[in-house]
C-alpha cells in the first residue's frame, strides 16, 4: 500500500507492506484522517516527545529508526477481518476508532507504532474492540474529526460545568476551537475567546465564540467582565479577593497554548477562584509563582485524552447535528500533499485542520 511514511526525519510517500489483521483485529480502508498538532509535534521533536511521554509513564513508544506511519484521527471503511473476530461490523462498514491496541502483552498507540501503521495510509488494522460504526450519512470527513473534538470534551467535562459558568478561551488553534465548538453544542456560555491571528479569530466567531478578543488590544478577562461581573466588580479588589459583596459569574478557564508561561499568567489575570483547565501540551518546563494562586484559591486541573464513552458520544453528536465540526476544517490534501500541509501548519495563520483524502 501507499502512506506517509517518517524515515530519516522527513516525510515520504512509500510503497509498504500491506498490514495483516491479527485476532480479534480489522483491516480498514482509509477514507479521511486529519492531521494533528501532536503529529506535528513528534515530527520535529521526536525524541524530546518520546523522552517526556516515558517520564511521564505514558505507554506511547516506538524506535525511531524505523519506518513510523502517523495519523490517529480518522474514518474508514472495513475491509476483511482477523481470525477470532467476532465480525459483528459487516465488510463495507464505515468506522471511527479508539487509536488504541491493547492486549495482555502490549500497549500500541495507532500512528505512533512501528507495527500499527496509522490514517496517513491507504489501510489499518484496528482493534475490534475498539471499533465504533459511523452512524448514518456523516461524511468521512467529518467523521475524522471525532478524535480531537472528544479531546475537548474531555476538557470540558474535566471543568465539570454546571452551566452558570462564562469560559475564556486562551488560544484559538484546533484545540480551542474544539472546545468552543464543544461548549456551544452543550448551551454554555457566554464563550469568551483569545487569539493573536487575525483568522483564528474569525474561525472562532464561525464555531459560535461570543465575544472574540485580540489580546494584544484587550485582556480577555476585561471581556470576561464585561459579560460576567456585576457593575463595579473590581477582579484585583479585596472584596473579590475574600468573595465578598455580589459576585460574578464563575470563571473557567481552558488554556489551549501550550507554551510556557501560560499558566502563571492565567494565575495571574483570572480573577479569584477560577477554574483553570490546562489543556495545551507544553512540551518544556515551566514555572509558577504558588503564593498567587493560593492567594487567589486558583483550581488547576489539566486534561489528557477520553474515554471510551466520550468518544461514542462525540461521534453521535455529530451524526446528530448537535455538534458543528465543519468549520474546523480548512483544508484537504492526497497522500503526496501531506509533507506541504505539514510546513503550513507550522504557520498558525494559515490553516487549522486539513484533512487526508483517499480517492
């Protein structure tokens, strides 16, 4: 078959073996996979990713002088199945998926295994287990974009919204824009977003952000105020401090950056008690100033990856139409495309998800 393949540091399109399905393993045709900042990340940082994902106990490895497929965000159609299945998906069948192959022996991450090649090619061997049908007519596309929507509603259910709250946004890439598509679709809001570009902005005001900021003009918490806080309520005042007096409405926020820094100043702009949900993957160390956050009983909660059930109920919300995804798409690309669509990403103005197409 045809893929993207990592070798040597760069992006190829390579003939490769065809993948054979195990037990209780599919083969899938690829039909659509989206390109994730993560692929990104590990493309250019491989070593530095893997280093810090062993640190940190995640099971996520694979040798980096071989050949490595990426693309764990995507639909695709079944094509045979391995022995001991129990075929309960008929050939022909679209399907999402949980990038994940678990057994007694091992732990394998779709797209980030040697042996378990991902959506940048023309097929897969999936987990059955793992497998989840495509309800209905939602275009392939579409359907791709579940696994990073269901990374933040895993965020967003990480805030444990109750529905009075008013959300900041901080960083409208594909992420941010995630959340604010997620949080839109549940009725919360007003939705409070920052961004520097000038086009992610306009991106975050078609996902249903009410009131979009520059940062550099304005404080996305001055807009916070504006829609959340009672007439006078001063954020730095000793009355908000000790929560005296009328209050505002909650503030949670989602930092969706991942550089470092981000969280001190969340801290340090927030007002008092705000919930802060880190979801952008800073890959370097960082610092805060502890005295702040006590003083200001700041709630910092960071997010990483879902559940099974999250990942059915993303899927089914946009078959539903409760859930737009559309918007976040910015771009298509064949195999050949792919090294391109990588150095675009790499400028934040340009685009915020393309999309692999198979013919």
């Amino acid at each position: 078959m045809k893929a993207v393949v990592m070798r040597d540091k760069r992006l190829e399109v390579a003939a490769i073996a065809d993948p054979v399905p195990a037990q209780g393993e599919l083969l899938v045709k690829t039909l659509a996979c989206g390109i994730c900042g993560s692929d990104l990340h590990m493309f250019h940082h491989c070593e530095l990713v893997l280093s810090n994902f062993k640190r940190a106990n995640l099971p996520i490895d694979f040798d980096t002088q071989q050949d490595v497929v990426f693309g764990h965000e995507f639909c695709g159609e079944v094509l045979d199945h391995g022995p001991g299945s129990d075929k309960r998906l008929k050939v022909g069948t679209r399907i999402c998926s949980l990038p994940f192959v678990i057994n007694d022996r091992q732990f394998h991450h779709i797209g980030y295994s040697n042996q378990y090649p991902g959506g940048y090619g023309e097929q897969m061997v999936l987990a059955e287990q793992m497998v989840l049908p495509v309800p209905g007519d939602l275009p392939a596309d579409i359907a791709a974009l579940t696994e990073p929507l269901t990374v933040a509603a895993h965020a967003v259910n990480r805030a444990q919204l109750s529905g009075d709250e008013v959300p900041v946004v901080i960083g409208c890439g594909p992420i941010g824009l995630a959340v604010i598509a997620i949080l839109k679709s549940r009725g919360i809001g007003p939705v409070v977003a920052s961004d520097f570009s000038p086009k992610r902005r306009a991106l975050a005001e078609k996902l249903g952000a009410d009131v979009v900021v520059n940062p550099a003009e304005q404080s996305p918490y001055q807009s916070w105020l504006e829609v959340a806080a009672p007439q006078g309520y001063d954020i730095n005042g000793p009355m908000a401090l000790l929560g005296l007096g009328p209050q505002p409405r909650p503030c949670v926020v989602f930092e969706c950056v991942g550089i470092p820094g981000m969280i001190q100043q969340v801290i340090q702009n927030a007002p008092p008690r705000s919930r802060l949900i880190v979801v952008g993957l800073c890959m370097e160390s960082d610092q805060i100033e502890p005295v702040i956050a006590i003083a200001k009983e700041a709630n910092v909660h960071f997010s990483f990856g879902y559940t099974g059930e999250e990942f059915h109920q993303t899927l089914h919300a946009l078959a539903d139409g409760k859930l737009d995804g559309a918007p976040l798409i910015t771009g298509k690309v064949d195999l050949a495309g792919v090294s391109g669509a990588f150095d675009t990403l790499a400028k934040p103005d340009e685009h915020a998800k393309i999309v692999i197409t198979f013919a």
